[in-house]
C-alpha cells in the first residue's frame, strides 16, 4: 500500500528542495497528463531536482515512507506513462537539461536526460556526428523519455532504436544508491546488462540521471520520394519487395488516406497533392555518403514499384520541399488529436505480414463499428492505428472497445508481432500484455520489478 503525504513529507521536500518543490494547481495539472487519450491524474507535489543527490534524497525517503514516485520529462509520451496514476511525487527530470560532454575521438556524447532529443541531435550534427533515433515529438521530447520508452522513430528502420545507442547510464535506485550500469565501451560481456534492462523501463526500475550514447558519422546526402498508392494493402506489400530487391531505406513511412488529408487540414498545407484515388502514401528515403549509390538506390526502388499500381512519384527536388513532407508525416499524431477524441495503438509485426495487420484492423473495425487512421513506420512493420471515437457512445467506448483491442493485439500477436513498438506499455497497454507474455514471462519480470523497487514506489501502476 503507497500512502498520501502528509505535512511532514511536504516539509522534508520543502526543506530539501526550497523553491523546486511546487504545490500550486497549475504545477500540479501541467504534470497530471503526458499526450496519452484525455487521462488526468493529479499529483499531490512536483518535485524539480538539479541533481542525482537531491533524487537520491527524495527517493530514499519516498522508499521508507512507501510515497509514490512518477518520473516526468517532457510528457510527450502515448501511454499514459508519465501519468502519476497513485497521486504522489511528480518528479520533473527538465532540470536535468546539460549536454555534458561531446567526446569526438571515440564518438560518444554524455547527456543529461532533460535535453530535448532534436537539441541533441543538432549539437552532435555541428560535429559531423549523428545519432539516428528520431520519435515525432523530438523536436519537444526529452532524451530520458527516449530512454523510458526505447523510442525509436522513421529512421529506426535503418538505423536501429534507442537501445543501440546506450552505452552507460548513471542510475537512482528506488532505495537512494546512485550507480552506473555499464561501461563507455562499445563491447561489453562483463556481467548481466543492466544498461539493456533499464533502457525501456517507463522509470519502474530506476530514475536515470546521465547517458552516455553511441554516435556514428552524419551521413551528407539524402533523396526522398513520396509515392501515391490506389490501394492500400498494396503500399504495405510493396514495403517487404523493396527490402527484399536488398535495398535498406532510411525511412520508409505508410500514411493512409484520412491521415493525409486530416493533416493537410490541419496544417492548410495544400502542397501536396492527394488524389482523388489516392488510397496511401509510402514516404521513402535513402541517405549516405555517396549521392550516385542513392540514385541507383532509388532507381532500383522504382523497379520494384513498377510492379504495383502507382499514381505519378514525387521526388524532393529541395530542401525545403523535403522538410515540407517530413512535417506532414510528422504531424500526423497532432492533426488525428486535434479531429477526436482517439485511442492509438502501436503495433509492430514482421513487416512482411504488414498487409495482413491492415486488413485485421479494416476488418476488426467493421465488426465493432468504429473507424481507424492508420499510419507509422512501415519499413520496420510499426503500424500507429489511431481508433476515431466520432459518434460511439461512451458505453461502447469504455466497454466495447476493449474487447475489440484485445482481438486486435491477439492478431499481431499470431502474426508474430507484438503490443507496442516504440510507445511503451504504460498505463493503457497494461491490461493486454497477457497476449504477449504467459504466467511465467510476466512473474519474471514482476521479480525484476521487485529487485529493484522492492516497494512498488517507482511508477506504480505502470507496464506489469
């Protein structure tokens, strides 16, 4: 049992924090959401440390006195899991905003987990480095958020996820020890990988405090082709064949129709044209350092699209007019938020059984009576499907519609996928990982859980 606070928890973070301990209802309602659906849950105090010591303190007592804790970055995340669903601690992490140090010899950059992913991405690119992982958000999300939710983004198809870029991290035990779980090296057999169990955690294990990741050269040129699609399990079809031909997008991104044009309305953006049988759109880029490997590249990818149906192909022809399509996919997420009230779901299969996942869904769809906008990260079999509220009755949306996820994540499950591919479990996704995991897989990690924050008080609620 996690216990209220009382007067004298409020003195003792008053008396350590002073004026970064926050009890007004302003402070209390900007940390009581993340971008998760319209959950709302307040905390009863926000804490904004500025060191691993002062976590260190904070946790240590929170342990003793069983008060929750909820780490919070940027709240940017779709899983409900930066929402302090037990009251308690909101403990912000946005102090924690440094880039320590960028080590261009080995190619590694420290970084506090505060630090907006974009800012980071632009700081190593000034060196000619680059690190890959690129979730919609991080032009806002923070780099610790990364890390809870092992966010990946467009470019993970190329490029990998988050956790193959960690190499260490410094870590705030539930119980007040501060330690580092790994080492600075690109290899590393010594002992169990702590760094790998923590990276995709939600903050259940530990609240991390410094990062150290791995960078790789800034490749310098890039080609984007946008390609109209008269149906769309055809898009998800062509996505295996280009991969097959032994081509390896930088990203290669699906966009069904309403996602289209819900974000050309959304951003009165009328540069790109969508026909009127325009069923998707597949987003593909190639990047390197060979601009004559990256036409051949994409002329070779034109040859496996010849073999579907296509309306006439788009090439970036500037820099600008590549932005402008990034910004449409990119928006996709705010423009569905900003038509209805919605529940995304972040599927991943074997990208070969892509066409299949849509055609469940379509299908899954029709028998309940709800709509989807489907879009996401293609190339990696990662399909955001955002269930449209519209006209269902509340009745139908909090008691009907659960039923029709979980025969939803029971298909991707038999297609040899999994509940979610880059936004974590959090709070919402909790109640199905039983599809993905049997008794025995979830006791294990419930005893991982319990090593760790033997009293529960680490984002309670969250994942198991």
């Amino acid at each position: 049992m996690l216990n209220k606070l009382t007067s004298s928890d409020i003195a003792f973070f008053q008396g350590l924090l002073g004026t970064n301990a926050f009890l007004d209802a302003e402070n209390k309602h900007k940390y009581s959401h993340d971008e998760t659906e319209d959950i709302t849950i307040l905390p009863e105090i926000v804490l904004k440390p500025q060191s691993p010591q002062e976590i260190a303190s904070i946790l240590s007592y929170c342990n003793n006195h069983k008060i929750a804790v909820t780490p919070s970055g940027a709240r940017t995340g779709l899983s409900g899991g930066a929402i302090p669903l037990h009251g308690g601690v909101a403990l912000s992490l946005e102090k924690f905003n440094k880039i320590i140090s960028i080590d261009e010899n080995n190619h590694q950059v420290t970084v506090e987990p505060g630090v907006i992913t974009q800012v980071l991405q632009d700081a190593v690119k000034e060196k000619g480095l680059f690190y890959p992982p690129d979730p919609a958000s991080r032009g806002s999300c923070f780099i610790g958020g990364n890390i809870a939710e092992n966010s990946g983004g467009p470019k993970a198809v190329k490029y990998g996820v988050t956790s193959d870029y960690v190499l260490n991290l410094e870590v705030v035990l539930a119980t007040g020890e501060i330690i580092w779980t790994g080492a600075n090296v690109l290899k590393n057999a010594t002992g169990y990988n702590l760094t790998q169990l923590i990276v995709g955690s939600e903050g259940t294990l530990g609240i991390v405090t410094k990062i150290v990741l791995k960078l790789i050269p800034h490749p310098t040129h890039n080609l984007l082709m946008l390609v109209p699609f008269y149906n769309a399990e055809s898009a998800c079809e062509a996505v295996a064949e280009i991969f097959k031909a032994g081509i390896t997008p930088s990203g290669l991104e699906f966009m069904e129709r309403d996602a289209l044009t819900w974000t050309r309305d959304f951003l009165k953006d009328d540069s790109i044209v969508i026909g009127d049988n325009h069923a998707a759109h597949l987003l593909i880029e190639v990047d390197g350092f060979n601009p004559d490997v990256l036409m051949d590249d994409c002329t070779r990818i034109m040859d496996v699209l010849s073999n579907f149906e296509t309306d006439e192909i788009l090439f970036a022809e500037s820099e600008a007019q590549k932005d402008a399509l990034w910004r449409l996919r990119r928006s996709v997420g705010e423009a569905v938020k900003s038509n209805s009230i919605y529940k995304e779901e972040d599927t991943v299969v074997p990208r070969y059984t892509l066409p299949q996942l849509l055609h469940h869904v379509k299908r899954i769809g029709e028998k309940y009576g709800f709509n989807s906008v489907c879009y996401g990260h293609a190339g990696d079999g990662n399909l955001h499907i955002n269930i449209i509220k519209g006209d269902l009755t509340d009745d139908v949306w909090e008691n009907e519609l659960p039923v029709a996820i979980r025969e939803l994540f029971t298909q991707v499950v038999k297609l040899g996928g999994t509940l979610s591919g880059e936004h974590g479990i959090g709070l919402v996704q909790k109640p199905y990982m039983d599809i993905a995991f049997d008794e025995k897989g979830l006791s294990l990690m419930k005893s991982i859980k319990n090593v760790f924050d033997p009293n529960g008080i680490l984002n309670p609620g969250k994942v198991i």
